[in-house]
C-alpha cells in the first residue's frame, strides 16, 4: 500500500553526500516502537558513471530519536560504476526494492531517513526513495521443539 507520508526522497538530481529531502525539506518518517518490516523502493532515473569511478550508496537510516542522535544502517544499495561495486557491469536505471526491518542488534529504532554517500570525480544521481511497510514475512521460520520420549 502506498502511503505519501513514506516518501523519503523526491525527484531530484543530487551531486554529494547528504540526506533525502521532499520539496526541498529534510524528510524523517515514524515508523513505530514496534518491530516493522517493508521494503525502501529506489527508482533511479538519471546516475553519471562515464568517469569509471563513481560510487552511490543509499542507506536507510535508523534513529532511536527525530534527531537521530544514535543513528545505524539498517539497509544499503551500492550503485556505481563496475570498477567501484563488487559486480561485473556498471549500474542500470530503474526500480531497486532493498528488504529492511527497523531491528538491528537488538534496538529498535522508530525513525528512518535515507541518507546517499557519493563519490567519484563528478558524480551525480536524480532518485526517488520510499517505504512499504507492514509485508507479510515469507520464507522459511525455523521452530525449535523438543520432544521427550520415555
């Protein structure tokens, strides 16, 4: 379900580091003081990588507070320029969706933002970024039961 209070970034052409803004405003979401499990949807339409050494990375970041004073990754994509990422061919265009959950090392964390880390000799990437949150969890759920014979 699309929710507009979860976008985190909106269209725009970014050229260093920083954090997502929505009409040009740093953008934070409350998740809950819950455990949350979604998916942050990327859809890059523009990414420069003609020098060969660019290198894009979009975390979703946690916080235990709205100013995030304890701030982890709780999800990372790498994109970039092949002789950058640990892959065989540059970066595509197009929709990424990154699994994330707002648990890490115990702590759960209540607020979210992106943050994108970039480098190269003249970088540039024009991104959207969302949650979808609340995801049914699929694939296998280990449960431990003993039985007891006499």
């Amino acid at each position: 379900m699309f929710d507009t209070g979860y976008i985190l970034k909106d269209a725009g052409q970014v050229t260093s580091s920083g954090y997502g803004t929505v009409d040009a405003a740093a953008q934070v979401a409350e998740l809950s003081d819950g455990l949350v499990r979604g998916n942050m949807i990327v859809d890059v339409s523009q990414m420069a990588l003609g020098d060969s050494d660019e290198l894009y990375q979009i975390h979703l970041m946690g916080g235990d507070d709205e100013s995030f004073t304890n701030e982890v990754a709780l999800a990372t994509l790498e994109l970039g320029a092949k002789e950058q990422i640990e892959d065989n061919k540059d970066s595509k265009l197009g929709r990424y969706v990154v699994p994330f959950q707002n648990e890490k090392y115990g702590v759960v964390y209540p607020y979210v933002r992106v943050r994108h880390a970039i480098g190269g000799t003249s970088p540039a990437i024009n991104y959207e970024a969302r949650l979808e949150k609340n995801l049914e969890v699929t694939g296998f759920i280990s449960t431990q039961t003993s039985t007891t014979t006499t």
